[in-house]
C-alpha cells in the first residue's frame, strides 16, 4: 500500500470537499473527520515500521515509493521515511485534528475583539493542504521535491496569518514570506548546484550522499541549505520574524507553524546538511553552536521582557530552536536524538502553551499579560493545563521536554563541555519567564475585566487533554519513540565520520 | 546610385523624430510617425532596388497597411481624448505617471 | 574504614515491589487532580491512605533487609527503559534509602492526618491533598532511584511540590512571589546538579549508583580516567545543587520566604523532608566527595557558615513560622557539616536528620496548631500565656525545643553531640564554631518558647485560643515521643552507623559515645547561657509590641543578613536591566536592521518611480535613446 502517498492525498481530497460543502458547521466536521482519518492512518503506518532496518543504507527509507516526475533532469517524486521522519510525521497528524478542534471559532469572528468574520470553509481547507504539505516535506527523499514541498508550505501559513491574523497580520505574514522566500533562494542555488556539481543525473537524496568531495564546494553548498534552515528553523540572528507571525498568526497557525513547519529547519539540518556536507559540517559546526548557544540565552533573555503572552511563548521557542540546532550539531548519538525528540516534544509542549493562551485571548480579547491576573481562582483548569505545558516547556522531569533537553546537554558535554554549560544556564532563565508568565496572569487577586471568565469547555479539554497526556507519557516513557529514532541518527551521523567521543568506550567497557 | 535616396530617407526620419519628440499637438505628433514611417518605406525599396529583389517592396506594403491601420486607431483615440478633455496636446494625457 | 556493599539485583517480597511506594502516592494525586470537584469528599482519606500504605511497604521492605545478611542489604529492582543505553528506571533498596523512606512515609502521613484538621475549612483541601500525595511520591524517587537521573526526576519533582504548596494560596501575591523564588533558586542549584551529572556520565560512562561506588572512583582515578580537577568538580556541582534544595548559603534566600506555605507543607517539605535532600544527595555520593579532598572541606565550610547564619537569622524573628525556617537552615547546616566529615560523619549526619525531621516537624506543626488558635496570627509578640489555654500543644512543642537545642537524654543531645565531637576530631575551628551555633540555637528557641506560651497574654483583642482537635494533637504527640527516644536509640551502640554501613561505608574505628566530654559539656554551658539570657529578656522581661529597632545587629538579622538585598543588587537589577536591553537590541538592533533594509529597498523603488512621468514625449526620447544605443554597439561590435 502506498502509504505515504495516501497520507497526503486524504488531506488534499478533504480539502476539496470542505471547500465544496455548504454549510461552515459541516465544512468543520468533514475537516475533523479528514485529518482524524490521517491520523489513524499514521498510527497504522507506524505500527508497520521496522526500526531495526534502519542501519542498512538500501532499507534506510521505509514505505518507499519513487516514480519520475522530469525524467529530462532526473526529478522523481520520491517519498519515504525513516525514525526521524517518522516521528515528525506522526507529530504533525497528531497535531492537526487538535489543532481544527481548537480552532473550531477562529474564522467565525466571535471571540471578544476578534478580527471580522473571513471564510471559515476556507480557513479549514488551508489548514488540510497544509497538512498535506507538512506530510510530503518530511517525507521527501528527492532534494528537489523536498525544495517544492519546502517552498509550496509557504502559500496556506501565508493566508493564515495574512487574513484570519490580528491587527498587524499583513506586516507579519508578509515579513514571514520575505524571509522564507529569501532563505528559500538560496536553497534552490545550491539544490540546482547540487544537480550540477554532481552530475549524477538525478535529484534523489540517497545517490547524493556523499558525491560532493571538494571541500570549498561543500561550504558553498552547506551555505546554501544552512541559511534557509536557520531562517525556518529560527536561529540567532534569523528569528525576528517568528515573534511577529507567530503573534498575529491564529493560535491554531501559530502552533503548525512553530510546531511543525519551523521543525523542517532543524531536521533539514540534520538530514541534508549533515549527510551531504560533511566536511562543511564540521567546519562550521564552531560557528553553528556559537549561534545556538546565543540564541538559548538571549532567546531566553528576550522572553523573560515581553509584555505579550503569543510574543513571549514565541521568544522561548527561538531559545528551544537553539537547543535543538545545538544537538543536531554536536554530532554524537545522544544529541542528535535528543534534538530529533525535543523536536516532538517541542511541538507538544509549545502548542500546548500557544492554544491555551488562545483560549484566554479568544475570551478575552487581549494577548498583553498586564490585562490578566488571578485566573486560577476563576478557571483552574485552564490555569492548571497551562502550568503543565508550561513547565515543560521549562523542562521539569517527568514531561517531556526534559528527556530531550538532558540528552541534547549532555550529548553536547561529551564533545563541547563549555558550550553545553553555557546551555544549562537556559533551565535557569527558563524557569524565570514561564513561571513568572504564570504569576502575572494565572496568580494573584482576580483581575475585574477576568471574573467572568469561563473554564475550559467541553471541546477545548479535547483539544488540551491529548496535549497533556502526550507530555506526560513521553516524560516517563521515551524508550519507544528514542527507539525509533536511534537507529535513523545514528544512521545519520555515521556519514559525517566523526570519531564517537570518549564516553561511548568507557560505556562499553563498562558494561 | 541609390545613396541619394537614403541620405533623403534618413533626413525624412530625423524630421519625422524631431516632430514626435518636441511638438504637442497629437495630430502634428501623428503625422511625424506617419513620415517616419514613410522615411522607412522609402528606405525599404531603396534596398530592394540595390539588391535586386522584390523583399523591400513587399514589406514597404505591409508598412502601408499597418500604418493605414494604425491611423484609423489612432484618430479615433484622439478624437475622444479630444472630446474629453476639450484638448488635442499629447502633455494633458499624461495619467499613466507612477 | 569499610567500602560499601555490591549492589545486588533483586527480585520477590516486598522489596521487589517497593516502587509501589512511589507509585501509590502518584496515583492518588493523579486521582484527586483528574476527579475534580467529585472527589472533594473523600479525597483526603484516598490520599492519606496512598501515603500510609506506602509507610507499611516501607517498613516492611525494612524488616525484610534486615533479615538479609549484612553485605547483601543492597537491592536493586530494574523498572523499566528510560533512555535507552543512558539511564534506566530502577529502585535502590538499602539501608540508606530505607531509612529516608521510612521518614518520608512516616512523618509524611502524621501530616497528611494533621492536614485533616488543619486544612478542614479551607475550600481547596483536595487540592492540598493531591499536591501532598504528589510530593511524598517524587520525594520516594529522590531517595529510592538507583541512578542520578532517577534521583534528578524526583529532585523536580519535590521542588515542583514545594512550587505548588507554597503558593498554593496562590491569590496572595506574596504566596505566589514566594514560590517562583524557591523555584528559581532551586533552579540555580539544579543547574549545578545538571553539569555534574553531565561529568559523571562523560567521566564514567554511567550514572548508575552501582557503577559509581568508592571504588570504580578510586580505580577511575588510578587509571587516569578521571582527573583528580573533575572529581573536585563534581564535588563542588554537587553540592551547588545540594545548597539549593537545602537552603544553604549562598542559595538560602528561598526558604524563609517559603513560610507563605501552609503550616503542614512547612513542617512536612521545609522541615522534615525536600530540604535535607541535599544531605541525601552529599552521603549518596560520598564515593566522589571521599576522592576530593577539597570539596569536602568546601561542604564542612558551608555546614559551618549556615548553621551560623541561621542561628543568628533565628534570633531576630518575630514571625514564629519564620524563627523556625531559620533554625531549620541552621540544623541543616549541623548535617551538612557531618557529612563532609566522610565516613565518620555520614551516621551522624543521617541520625541527626531523622530525629530532626521528628522534632521540626513536631514543633511546626505546634506552630500551626497555635496559629490555628490564634485566626492565622504569627507575630510572636501577639502572643503569650499560651500554656494554660493550650496544653498539648505546648507540651509537645517543648518537648521538640529540649530535644532541639540538646537537652541531656533527648534526641538532639545524642545527635548533635555527635556531630560536634566528629568535627572537633576533625578540625577544632570547626568544632568550636559548632558549639557556638549550639549555644545560639539555646538563645533563640528559649526566646520562641517564652514569647509563645509564657509571660503576658498580648493578643489581639478577637483571639480566642482553645485547643486543637485530636487529629491535630494525636500527630504532635507521636512526633513528640520521637523526638525524645529516637536519638538515642540511633547512637547509642552506634546502631544506625552499623545499619548503614553496607550504603556508606564506615570508618575503622567506630566512634564511642562520651557523656559529658569536654566539648559536650562546653556546649551544655552555652545553651544553658543562652536559654538563661532568653529568660532574661522575653521571659522576666515584658514583650513590647512593636519590635524595638534594635541594634546593628538585630537589623542584620531580621533582614537575612541582607541575602536577599545581595540578591537583589548582584542578579535581580542587573538581570532586569539586561533584559530591557536585549528586548531594546531585538526591536530596535536586529529588527531595526532587517525593517531598514525594506525600507531602504522601498525608498529606492520610490525614488526611481519618478522617472515615469506620463509624458508621452519622454518616453520617446528614451526610445530614441536606447534606439541610438542599440546602433551604436551593433556598428561597434560589427567594426571589430
């Protein structure tokens, strides 16, 4: 069965049919029911998926499926998956039901001081052709298909932000495009670069491993694909735009955006950088942690400053991208994998974060945390989810975001022990702007404009319930989804041929 | 020799672009194209004379019929920029600037 | 001196299911947080239930390694993968552990019963209940993991129960302050507890206890593996983490704070249990302390300095909760003291927690028992002539003050002593600096006792004291027996140093306890002075109202020792003002960069626009132009 393929093909047909019923309430279901459908289909998909053949470079990519597309310049529709896509597929369909559950009245025009009434069919149809795209772009295993899918994501997160957004949504989705499409250019160089350089025929990721030798053509190159995955990602200096998308975005938008779509940067990193440039890599891994380690403190530091709920969550985000992209290029075993689970994991938390801050805003009508305060007393659930996601965002023990920010720290320690003390300081900082959110708006005497405040509904314990089990069960049982993922870094990593450190030999005589 | 007719056809088309770029009124303006076409024409069956083939000449026709053309569009719009503005000065239709 | 025992995979009885301890108390919480408002009824009875079966697993996982032979008293049960090929989940039954578990379990379910009582009109009581169950749970993990990333779950764990209990009257901004404080400080301390654990495993390539004793360290360091830098580093890491959790200088400031807490999440987390954890933490690795010299001498230097400090803060404080927290960091600092001492010291150490664990939370939950007859009042000085209206109370609560400040017989006397003796055999600086926090902690107990329930009744004019139900005494009576025969029945034939021999080691030469010996007779003089001076001035004397200004001193201590001013002028206003500028730098710098750029991209287009005047004439110049440009280079080209 074409699995992959038909991943993508349910969310574009019920994309299709949304758009063409009539009325907004069925347009709604059928979306809920179309990217429910995905979602067991992925759970399926994954039930079928065989770590252990992760080793071997001819059964790496599972569910593989290649056809020709431009026979004339060898671009092939070529899908496949290992752990890493895996688990980031599987994160974006999990994401996407809960994601249209939350934004049941988000185009409606209903909340408090909400923006006008725009099409919801349309606004659901979007969110499914993203979905679709989300799909194809971890799925890729053909560098230019992986460039259309990278580009293609732009257009439905445009009209998102663009017409369904806040007040300033025209500056952010354009500010967020510009910088995409700059990114994006300089990626599309160095993939037709690729092609010609190295004149194998064909764009499918699997033969280009490897055929750049030249080391000044490998830095071009890796130049090329790392500044349009820093500007996705975002890292330290690139991040600018996310703030602002991600505040104006819907928070139903703005969770696929910092939940998944800026993910594609960091496992872009990881599987086109590392793999293909691996003597660049290396040599510019000095400069890539810099710029890691910078943005977790400053990242961290920025956040604990803004006024906006939206703003700050989005500030910590670029300090978590920071964490990811310094696990990714440390290069041992331990940190690739805890930079692929924190991956997963980020999207859990933070969207968790993103859509109960959505919840308070559509109540509300205002993001800025000084209109907030003593919230707890008047909705404790909504207080309590929030303090959940919150603290994993601060990455406490026993939810998930702490498995992988300790393996990232400490896979990082064993090659670059500064660095990764510089990083630890960022659980401190962590700990300051989530928690003083939380005072500010969640503490204190109930603020008059919040008294009447409703709790959470029926719907929205729906769309937070699965949100929180998710933290929790991976807090205290990572081992299935690491399991998954090794394999795939290791894989990973074994092109960079970079000598293991020290400790992989002590923990073998150990045992 | 047929330099002469050149040195003619060159002289008419120079006359022809002066008209076109310092007089105001579009009908003067409309006659200057006209002639630099014909400035054209002429040199087109100069060449077909020199040469010895009919191509120039086939051409000087095609000319004529687009410019023949061109007049009957060309009238009418300023006939109606004339009667919407009360004048035929190509400087008063200037709305497509920025 | 002896090495510890093996560690010995185990499986059966009731140690082989000792996670349950963990995992009951867990689930209770789960229970009461997911059931809402349907469980308020019998919520509290599920969870003091959870906690009490978890006491009777302890104590019988306890008679069941007794009954092992001596040198197989470590258990180890495997649990589950956690981070495959790093860390897995497993619990370390021995006589370390079970020791802290029984006091967890113990002293944790006399106050989930006094809870009963105390919390009985507040409309969150579930809630409280729930936060309880989950503290006594991760405070288990700490104790009972068998590898440092077990024990770190359980270490944030505590701290986020200590997060959620002190602010759990999170409407009052004060509470709400005070439990990001602890956190963030805690926070600091966890940070150093990271990089250790980061050390260890890249040093070691475990973070297995079994894989970590005294000796792996010892061969670790002959072979050259370790260096003897990153020994003393992971000493000082951990005991940076140690000093958050246990309110030691300089990350102390959170714990008097804590006080906002309700008074049963005093005497249970900030008293009896989370805040020796980093006393735990140091006796667990004793195997790297004992190979860095340097960082044991920096922990008994910290002991020191904390027990005096908080001697000195408990002098100065007129909100009883308060006057107890700061005796709380100066008992504290006694054990940290013992145990940099190593083996010597680590019994005592440990004796020194568990009695102190009876006799502090004995005398906070008094505190609550008096606050709670006086309608929530805790300024000393509104009270007084409390004896009389409330016996049981004040007895058992001054049972808690003589075995606290050593009173020949009761458990503080054994305990102490036998740190102080330890540290005089150590280092007579030490020693004596010892003896003089004892001699403190005489002065300001006495005055505590003479303010609360002697000399003149000075309340306010609403207070009706009367005694507390007998689910609030029943609690302090048993805590109070404790408090006086525990001590000496874990000294006296050093039973406890035996008993946790196989977890820790002992020394070659066990010591023998000395009656009256010369430092133990010094500090009886001390204590005795500084009682007899606290007579003098709160109990002969009248307690004005309105605290005097005092002297230098005084305000010295009644501020922290300007701990939090320090904070306050080295992190908070620099870390405020970083802030402002980086949020300054990310609008105006790096945003302000990329905005100038469009806007000096749309500028230029703006500009050039200009250049379309709509004047038909101009645009066919311009063709003539490119027209004549176009000639030009053809001719040119075609000439060369």
């Amino acid at each position: 069965m074409p699995w992959l393929s038909t991943l993508m093909a349910v969310p574009v047909l019920g994309a299709v049919g949304v758009s063409l019923v009539k009325s907004d309430r069925l347009a709604k279901q059928v979306a809920l029911a179309v990217s429910l459908a995905v979602l067991a289909l992925t759970l399926l998909m994954t039930l079928q998926f065989d770590p252990s053949l992760g080793a071997s470079k001819e059964t790496r990519f599972q569910f593989a499926e290649v056809y020709e597309w431009i026979p004339r310049f060898g671009v092939h529709y070529g899908v496949g998956v290992d752990g890493i896509a895996l688990v980031l597929i599987a994160l974006s369909a999990v994401l996407v039901p809960i994601v249209i559950l939350a934004s049941w009245h988000d185009a409606d025009g209903s909340g408090a001081e909400a923006p006008p009434k725009r099409s919801v069919k349309t606004y659901f149809a979007l969110l499914l052709v993203l979905e679709a795209m989300m799909i194809g772009v971890f799925a890729a295993t053909d560098v230019f298909l992986f460039y259309v899918f990278f580009e293609a994501m732009l257009i439905p997160m445009y009209f998102m932000i663009g017409s369904y957004g806040g007040v300033q949504r025209s500056y952010a989705a354009v500010k967020f495009l510009l910088y995409s499409l700059f990114g994006g250019l300089l990626m599309l160089v160095a993939v037709i670069a690729l092609y010609v350089i190295g004149d194998k025929g064909t764009f499918m990721f699997p033969e280009l491993v490897g055929v750049i030798q030249d080391p000044t053509t490998q830095k071009w190159l890796f130049l090329g694909f790392f500044i349009a995955f820093a500007v996705k990602a975002p890292l330290w200096p690139f991040h600018t735009w996310l703030p602002d998308a991600a505040a104006q975005a819907p928070a139903g938008a703005a969770v696929l955006l910092v939940g998944v779509l800026d993910k594609v940067g960091t496992y872009g990193m990881l599987r086109f950088c590392l793999e293909l440039f691996p003597e660049a890599s290396k040599f510019f891994t000095p400069l890539v942690i810099v710029l890691a380690v910078v943005g977790i403190v400053y990242g961290a530091i920025v956040a604990i400053g803004q006024t906006d709920m939206k703003r700050l969550i989005a500030y910590t985000s670029i300090s978590h991208f920071g964490f990811i992209a310094l696990g990714v290029f440390a290069m041992t075993t331990d940190a690739g994998a805890g930079a692929t689970l924190y991956m997963v994991n980020h999207g859990f938390s933070t969207g968790a974060l993103f859509l109960i801050a959505g919840f308070l805003i559509y109540r509300r009508g205002s993001g800025r945390i000084a209109d907030y305060g003593g919230v707890q007393k008047v909705a404790p659930l909504m207080a309590g989810t929030f303090l959940i996601a919150g603290l994993s965002g601060l990455s406490l023990p026993g939810l998930s975001s702490f498995v992988s920010e300790f393996m990232v720290l400490i896979g990082t320690y064993e090659r670059h022990p500064v660095p990764a003390i510089i990083a630890t300081s960022g659980v401190v900082l962590a700990a300051v702007y989530i928690l003083w959110m939380y005072q500010r708006t969640m503490t204190g005497p109930t603020a008059e404009s919040v008294k009447a405040l409703p709790d959470l509904n029926l719907r929205e314990k729906w769309v937070v319930g699965p949100l929180v089990a998710a933290i929790i069960a991976l807090g205290f049982f990572p081992s299935p989804a690491l399991d998954v993922i090794n394999p795939a870094v290791d894989h990973a990593l074994s092109n960079v041929h970079i000598n293991p450190p020290a400790v992989a030999e002590k923990k073998g005589a150990g045992q | 020799m047929t330099t002469h007719y050149l040195v003619l056809s060159a002289l008419l088309f120079a006359i022809g672009a002066v008209g076109v770029l310092s007089r105001r009124n579009a009908i003067v303006v409309f006659m200057c194209v006209e002639l630099m076409l014909n400035a054209c024409n002429l040199a087109f069956v100069t060449f077909a004379r020199q040469h010895g083939n009919l191509d120039g000449q086939l051409i000087a026709f095609f000319v004529m019929v687009v410019a023949a053309a061109e007049v009957v569009i060309g009238l009418a719009i300023i006939v109606m920029i004339f009667r919407t503005r009360r004048s035929a000065s190509v400087d008063d239709a200037n709305l497509l600037k920025y | 001196m002896e090495s510890p025992a093996e560690i010995i995979q185990h499986s059966g009885g009731v140690i082989g299911v000792s996670w349950l301890m963990i995992a009951l108390p867990l689930l209770g919480a789960a229970i009461l947080l997911l059931g809402g408002r349907r469980t308020d009824r019998w919520g509290h009875r599920l969870a003091i239930g959870m906690s009490v079966t978890a006491f009777l697993i302890a104590v019988i996982s306890f008679f069941e390694l007794l009954g092992l032979p001596e040198d197989e008293r470590r258990r180890a049960i495997a649990l589950y993968r956690f981070i495959p090929g790093m860390a897995d989940m497993g619990v370390l039954i021995d006589p370390l552990s079970i020791s802290f578990a029984l006091l967890i379990t113990g002293v944790g379910s006399l106050i989930h019963i006094y809870s009963i009582g105390y919390m009985a009109h507040d409309p969150d009581r579930r809630r409280f209940f729930s936060y309880l169950n989950l503290f006594v749970a991760a405070m288990l993990l700490l104790v009972l993991a068998d590898n440092y990333v077990g024990l770190f779950i359980g270490w944030e764990g505590v701290g986020l129960a200590s997060y959620l209990l002190i602010g759990f009257w999170q409407f009052k901004p004060s509470a709400a302050t005070a439990a990001k404080k602890a956190f963030i400080v805690n926070r600091v301390g966890d940070f150093g507890l990271l990089i250790a654990i980061f050390t260890v495993w890249t040093g070691f390539g475990s973070v297995a206890f079994d894989k970590l004793s005294g000796t792996a360290v010892g061969e670790a360091l002959k072979t050259g593996q370790v260096s003897q830098g990153s020994l003393t580093a992971i000493g000082l890491l951990l005991l940076l983490g140690a000093c958050g959790k246990s309110a030691q200088l300089p990350l102390q400031s959170w714990l008097l704070d804590a006080m906002e807490g309700p008074t049963p999440v005093s005497a249970l987390i900030h008293a009896a249990t989370m805040v020796t954890a980093g006393v735990y933490l140091v006796v667990r690795s004793g195997g790297f302390f004992e190979a860095a010299p340097t960082a044991q001498l920096v922990v008994t230097i910290v002991g020191v300095v904390t027990l005096l400090a908080g001697a000195i803060i408990g002098c100065a404080k007129d909100d009883i909760k308060k006057g107890l927290a700061g005796s709380t960091m100066s008992q504290i600092g006694y054990m940290m003291l013992a145990a940099g001492l190593g083996p010597v010291g680590y019994a005592f150490a440990i004796a020194h927690l568990i009695t102190h664990g009876f006799f502090k939370a004995n005398m906070f939950l008094g505190a609550g028992s008096v606050m709670h007859a006086m309608n929530d009042e805790v300024d000393m000085r509104r009270y007084g002539g409390l004896y009389p209206v409330m016996k049981v109370t004040a007895i058992t609560f001054i049972i808690g003050y003589l075995a606290i400040i050593g009173f020949p017989l009761l458990s503080g006397y054994f305990t102490k002593d036998g740190i102080i003796e330890a540290a005089m055999e150590h280092s007579s600086v030490l020693g004596w600096l010892a003896v003089l926090g004892a001699g403190i902690t005489g002065f300001y107990m006495s005055r505590m006792i003479f303010m609360t329930f002697f000399g003149g009744r000075r309340w306010a004019d609403d207070a009706h004291p009367h005694e507390s139900p007998s689910v609030m005494t029943v609690p302090l009576i048993v805590l109070s027996v404790g408090s006086v025969f525990l001590g000496a029945f874990l000294i006296l034939g050093n039973r406890l140093m035996l008993f946790l021999a196989p977890a820790v080691g002992r020394p070659e030469e066990l010591p023998a306890f000395h009656a009256f010996s010369g430092p133990g007779l010094a500090t009886l003089v001390l204590v005795a002075a500084g009682a007899a001076f606290a007579w003098v001035r709160y109990g002969a004397a009248e307690v004005p109202l309105v605290a005097p200004r005092g002297s230098f001193l005084t305000a010295f201590a009644r501020r922290d020792l300007y701990g939090d001013a320090l904070n306050e002028a080295l992190f908070m206003r620099p870390g405020q003002w970083l802030t402002r500028i980086a949020v300054f730098f990310d609008n105006r710098g790096i945003d302000g960069l990329v905005n100038g750029l469009a806007a000096a991209i749309g500028g230029t287009s703006g500009r050039l626009r200009r250049v379309q005047t709509g004047y038909v004439r101009s645009y066919a110049l311009s063709i003539l132009f490119g027209a004549a440009v176009v000639v030009g280079a053809l001719l040119y080209v075609g000439n060369m």
